[in-house]
C-alpha cells in the first residue's frame, strides 16, 4: 500500500468516530484494527504497530473518563501521537553551521539513489546560499564518478573525484581538504554503495569515516526495500555513528512504511525525504507536519516556509500596489515567477489542507507548469506600456491590434492572449478584494483584523476563478473557507506569501 493510501484508510477510521453515535470500547476497537490493518499493510514493523495499539489503548480508559470530555478528539489526539512517535526518534538533527565547513558523508546500499540525493542536498543548500560542493569516493561502481560529474555539472555545483586514484580514502581526504582551503561550508561526500553482508566494503567506509571526520553521516533509505529496511539500518548504525535518515523513493508505489519506521533501528531522525527524479524533488523532513499531510490536513508552517523563502516582503512596491487593490500584467508575471520557483505543484498542493500529495499526476504538473510558461511567454511579446497600465484588460478589449501583435510575436492564436486576458481580470477582481480587507496587510494576528463579511465575499470570488475539480478535492466552499482561515492563522506576518498562494490558485485554474 502506498502511503496516500495509508493516509485515506487512516482518516477514514478517525472519520468512523466521528459518525458513531456513542463512543465506546467497541468502536475504539474497530478504529484501532482499521488502523493497524492499514499500517501493517504499508510495512510498517510488526512490533511498532502492536506498541502503538497498545499505547492507545492505555491513554483511553472509559470507566475513569469523566462524563464532559471530549472523547472523540482526545482518541484522534492519541492516534496522532502515536503515529508521530513511529518516525521520530527523539533526536535532534545535526544543524551545519554557517561560515565553516560542515563535512556531511552519505551511506547506503547500492541503487538507493544515494549519488542523486547528494547532488539534490547540495542544490538545496545551493539555493539557500550556502557555499556547497561534492566528492566522489565511489571507486566500486563504474560511472559512479561519471554520473556525480554529470549531475554536478548540470546544478552548477563544485565537485572533486578521480578517474585514476583507486583508494576512496585518499580521494575523500583530498577533496575534502581542497574545499576546506576553498572555504566551503557544504562539503558533501558519496561513498560506494554496499549490503550489509559485504565485510570489506563496510571496513573502507569506516576508514573513509575515520580519515575525513564527518560532522554528520547521512544514511540514504531506500522506500522501496520495505521491512528488510530495518536490518540494513542496524547494520550501518553498528559500524559508523549514522546522525541522520534520508527516504528515497516515497514517490510512485513504494509502501514507505517499512522506510519510515526503520528509523527507530537507527534512533536517527529522518532529515529529508525524496519525492522523484528532479533535483528539486527533496523535501525537508518534519514529523508533525509529515504526519498532518499524510491525515489530509495539510503543512501551512511549510507553505508559509516556502512562500517566506521567495523573499516577497521585500517587494515593498508590489504590496503598497495590492494594499490599494492595483495589479498590473507585470505584477503578475512576478507572481508566475514566483510560483515557478516554490517548486513541483503536487508538493505545494499536498501542503494545503484537504489535499493530498497525489492530487496532481505527474503529467497534470508538468502540464500545469508548461501552461504557466506559455502564459509568461505571450507577456514576453507585450510591451512595458501593456504590462504596467493600470488597466490592461481595457487596453487590450479596447484595441484589438495589440491582441493580434502579441498573438503574433508569441506565436499563440488570438484567443490564448484574450484567455490571458480574462485570467487577469478575474486576478486583479481578487487583489481589488483583498486591497478592502482591513488588517491583511499588518502584523498582528490577521484572524481579529479581517471583516469576515469581506472575506466571504473574497472566499467566493476564489471559488469562482479556481478549477472545479480543486474547489472539490478541497470539500467545495466550506473547504475552502476552513483553509483560509488556516491561512489566516499561519500566515501573520506574510502577506505578501498570502498574495502570491492566491495568485498560485489564478495561475493554475
């Protein structure tokens, strides 16, 4: 079962308590065996499942509850805990320090994707402005330092390897000092991939380990293998001190459970899981909100991370226009720009409460992605006076000649530029809207600031210009309102992040 599925059976045993009338042993244990059956059935260990069972049982005793509490939420409240409890370790995770060098070494079995998830850490540290780089000490296979090469060259990361140098250690130990006097701060190095049968291999990871002097050993996890996670991580836990997880694979049909509860056998916190192929495709690992998004209740700390980490507050001028409900074409190609650079839509979408993960097949992203580029390339053929009127839908329904120079110059029909058009109007009703909402623009807790009159009346202008089939995956308008109110909440402080989600939605219907 995959781990959307494990997700769907999961809530739908937490809804059956919602539907009971009375709440009573009988129905906790028809939840806790749906639950369970469901965990089993993703590979999660035999062990954990029956402790988590039992740990639930132990926090809900009906004869000492008294007569007022919230039964329903306090059991939903313990299975969460729970399933918290089955992927975190306790520990805390090695944090690099900036200004320094943070020497991070990778370990893994053959074919866990452990020399592409080195290149994704790296452009993820790349992207934040950290000075990151790689070694290659991957003598065993064949390519290996090929395709290191191949990958570094293309995310335009540093790299260190050798076609002639046999030794893995004297490789590693001289990449690593190279970089060290470069005044790298990321210096990541992969190491040959093994099983945990083969001694020698083992043994030269140690003294690659010993030679280099890690300030973390990252153990690459492979979703796929299932339970026999469990023994490899011992395994590579009793020869190097493994400080942190990273799952690979938990995209497509991997059960993921088997992966995500073997970290109890390395009692080291998972730090990022892998969700495809692209080099984009890592996403920061944390337990509550992991969990939250798998229960279809969405990461609005993540969304609000992501959209922080676009740096919108410092387009002061793009938040005094939007403050007094102008949007220009131009502002919205920034807000497409921004989008693009938030990364895969499925992993925005999972964050949004009442979605999942999978809400958007692969080829629904890219397609979703390829429309934005088209959309920004019929901008591409207007010139600045069209993209910085006040109103250039006006402009465009008042002369049709400019329809039909930009048609022509982006190599689009007609009606594409007039589809842009509409788009764009119904984006701007919705800043209009939100340029009348008092408080959406100050800190403070935007909850207490906002007419709620207003916001229902900008809740319906979204229902209008968003797909049906979003509206609908959401749990229609009543979904849509518990989100923005959510929205609210997190987003104090970051209302530029909360323009450019909603422009998310304008750009994607």
């Amino acid at each position: 079962m995959v781990l959307a599925d494990l997700g769907r059976k999961i809530t739908s045993a937490l809804r059956s308590l919602s539907n009971a009338t009375v709440i009573n042993e009988e129905v906790l244990n028809s939840m806790l065996k749906e639950i369970c059956t469901a965990l089993l059935e993703a590979d999660v260990n035999i062990r954990l499942v029956k402790k988590l069972r039992e740990n639930v049982r132990a926090v809900i005793d009906f004869e000492e509850m008294a007569g007022g509490l919230n039964k329903r939420r306090m059991i939903q409240s313990a299975v969460f805990k729970e399933l918290i409890k089955l992927v975190d370790p306790g520990v805390k995770a090695y944090q690099p320090v900036k200004g320094r060098p943070n020497v991070i070494m990778f370990v893994g079995l053959q074919g866990s994707g452990k020399t592409t998830t080195c290149t994704k850490l790296a452009y993820h540290y790349l992207k934040k402005s950290w000075k990151a780089c790689l070694v290659c000490a991957d003598t065993f296979r064949a390519g290996a330092y090929d395709q290191l090469k191949q990958n570094a060259t293309k995310a335009r990361i540093p790299f260190y390897g050798s076609y002639t140098e046999v030794d893995p250690v004297v490789i590693a130990q001289d990449g690593v000092e190279m970089f060290k006097k470069e005044g790298f701060e990321i210096i990541i190095v992969d190491t040959s991939g093994r099983h945990k049968q083969e001694e020698s291999l083992f043994e030269e990871m140690l003294q690659v380990s010993n030679a280099i002097r890690p300030d973390n050993i990252i153990f690459v996890m492979d979703a796929t293998i299932g339970q026999a996670c469990e023994g490899q991580a011992k395994a590579f836990k009793e020869k190097v001190d493994v400080g942190s997880v990273i799952v690979t694979k938990l995209d497509g049909h991997a059960k993921g459970g088997g992966a995500l509860s073997a970290v109890a056998a390395t009692n080291s916190p998972i730090i990022f899981i892998g969700t495809g192929e692209h080099i984009d495709d890592l996403e920061p690992f944390k337990t509550k909100p992991f969990i939250s998004k798998l229960l279809g209740m969405g990461d609005i700390e993540g969304l609000i991370d992501k959209v922080n980490e676009l740096k919108l507050d410092d387009n002061e001028e793009l938040i005094e226009k939007i403050k007094h409900g102008q949007f220009t074409l131009r502002d919205m190609y920034e807000q497409f720009q921004n989008i693009m650079k938030m990364g895969p839509f499925s992993q925005i979408m999972g964050m949004i409460p009442g979605f999942s993960q999978d809400f958007l097949p692969k080829g629904s992203e890219q397609e979703s992605m390829a429309r934005l580029k088209k959309l920004m390339t019929i901008m591409d053929s207007m010139n600045d006076g069209e993209l910085d009127h006040r109103d250039g839908a006006k402009l465009f329904s008042k002369q049709n000649g400019r329809v039909v120079r930009v048609a022509q110059g982006s190599g689009v029909t007609e009606k594409e530029v007039k589809d842009l058009i509409s788009q764009y109007t119904k984006f701007a009703g919705v800043v209009k809207k939100m340029g009348g909402i008092k408080g959406l623009f100050k800190g403070g807790d935007m909850a207490k600031n906002v007419n709620q009159a207003q916001m229902a009346k900008l809740n319906q202008q979204m229902a209008k210009m968003m797909d049906p089939r979003v509206l609908h995956q959401m749990g229609g308008m009543s979904g849509l309102q518990n989100m923005m109110r959510q929205l609210q909440q997190g987003a104090a402080g970051a209302a530029g992040g909360l323009s450019n989600l909603m422009g998310g939605f304008g750009g994607k219907s």
